[in-house]
C-alpha cells in the first residue's frame, strides 16, 4: 500500500472551509477507510493470488481462472474508490485556495493605497471597489472565506459528485464480485482442459471486511445526501433573511425630512448618507 500521507494532509485542510457534515466524511474517511485499509484489509489480502490454487496441474489455468474471478483486486478497487471520491473535496480545495490567493492580492492592493491615503491622496472610491470584491468573494475581514456565491456552488458540485462516484462503486462492485466470498469457485475457460474447482484463501474473513467496507460507503454516501439538504435548507433560510431585513428596514426608516441649517429639510436619503457613503453627497439638496 502507497503513503496515504500526502492525500491526509490535503484533505485535513478542508476540514477549516467544511460543514460539520463535511468533517464527520472526513472523519469516516481517515479512520474507517484509510486506515483500515492500510492495516487490516491489506494483511487479509496479501497472500490473494498465491493461495488461489485449482485442481489441476495445467499451466496457466490457475492465472486465467483467477483473473475471471476477480477482474481486480479488491484492495485495488477501494484504492480507486478513495481516490475518486476524494477528488471532488481537492477541486474544492483548489477553489478555497484560489480565493485565498485572491484575498493576498486584495490585501497587497488596499495596503498601497492606504498608504497613498495617509500621504493625502484620495483613494476612497478604489478602497470601496476592492471592499465590494472581497464581498463577492466571501472574504470577511478576519481573513475566513467565507462558503458563498461561486465557493458554496463549488462546494455542493463536490457533494454531488462524491455521492455520484459512492453510488458508482457499489454497484460495480456488486456487479463484479457480489458482497461475499465463495470458499469454491468453478471456472470453465481455456486453456483449463475441463471444468475446473478454484479454492479461496480466507473466504470468511474476507466476507467480513467486504461487508465493514460495504457500510462504510452507505454511512459515507448519508452522510453525502445528508449535507446537501443541509446545504439547501441554510441557503433558503439565509435567502429569507435577507429579504425580511430590508423590508424591516424599509419599516423602521424615518419617511420624513427634518429642517437642516439651510431652512430646507433633508430628504431620506440624504439622513442615511451619514450610515451608507455610498449615497453621493449631491442627494443631500435641501428642499423647500
């Protein structure tokens, strides 16, 4: 078994831009697949095609009967199940650190142009604009990106797709070997000189990791759809809130001038100029 190191640690800096959905699959992941894997499963299947033996002393029937009975290894084919299931999380990976070189860029920017500022120069429009990118972005000013916008759709494709790649595995799985072992396999293929009886090593114990991978992958693939309506539901809830609260504010503003030092009054917009400065000092005219 390779060094599983490499993908660990990728995957650890996910769990910082996860749902807690999000970091229990991790957990499942490291733990009850990884690891298991790299201990127990392997040991159970080291001695696979040394102890397949078939009743016959015919060169080659041995090879060719069990490559029939197992078109691959299955060590091999839940290698290939991690590998592609954990890709969607990388591509997200990818996306959170694309938006974090953003964010040093952004950062960079603002630094020179406060520094113009402190020597006089007017630089309030450009703050603004790199202000309102960090907002597309969902970087907040503590530097957390924030899941939104193009992050969160990113985020939830990866969801998707693992659940997509779990589902795909079971079924070639139980299409290629079922869900248990056979002590005895009958093979019928050339150059075996008749119907032959292949034995397998370990039929039971093997079964039995069979099964803990097979539930693995349905707690992993609930876990999957379990986020996604989780997902779903906080962005519909967070959509409500954001339609309540201007039609809360809209409630509570004052709809009525008041007289400025000019004898005119000042017209709602010109009072929420003191909270909003991206209201241009031109509404505030008085009127008569």
């Amino acid at each position: 078994m390779g060094d599983w190191s490499a993908l660990g640690r990728l995957l650890d800096k996910v769990q910082a831009y996860s749902t807690a959905g999000g970091k229990v699959w991790l957990s499942v992941l490291f733990i009850f697949r990884i690891l298991v894997l790299g201990t127990a499963v392997e040991s159970a299947w080291g001695d696979e095609q040394s102890a397949f033996k078939c009743n016959t002393q015919q060169p080659g029937c041995e090879n060719v009967c069990y490559d029939k009975s197992f078109p691959i290894s299955h060590v091999r084919f839940w290698v290939l199940q991690i590998i592609f299931v954990s890709t969607p999380t990388l591509l997200y990976l990818a996306h959170v650190f694309y938006l974090h070189r953003k964010e040093q860029k952004l950062n960079r920017k603002e630094e020179e142009l406060k520094a113009v500022q402190n020597d006089g120069g007017d630089v309030e429009i450009p703050l603004k604009k790199i202000e309102l990118k960090k907002l597309k972005y969902g970087i907040e000013k503590h530097g957390k990106v924030k899941m939104k916008g193009g992050l969160l759709r990113t985020y939830v494709v990866s969801i998707f797709f693992k659940s997509l790649f779990e589902v795909g595995f079971l079924v070639i799985q139980w299409y290629m070997y079922g869900f248990s072992l056979s002590a005895v396999y009958t093979c019928e293929r050339s150059p075996c000189p008749h119907r032959v009886d292949c034995f397998l090593s370990r039929p039971t114990e093997k079964t039995v990791f069979i099964i803990f991978m097979l539930v693995v992958s349905l707690v992993s693939l609930l876990l999957n759809v379990i986020e996604l309506f989780y997902v779903f539901f906080k962005r519909i809830k967070d959509r409500v809130k954001g339609k309540q609260q201007p039609a809360l504010y809209r409630l509570t503003a004052p709809v009525t001038g008041f007289i400025n030092h000019t004898g005119g009054t000042r017209t709602p917009a010109c009072m929420n100029n003191e909270t909003n400065p991206l209201i241009h000092v031109d509404n505030c005219l008085p009127t008569l």
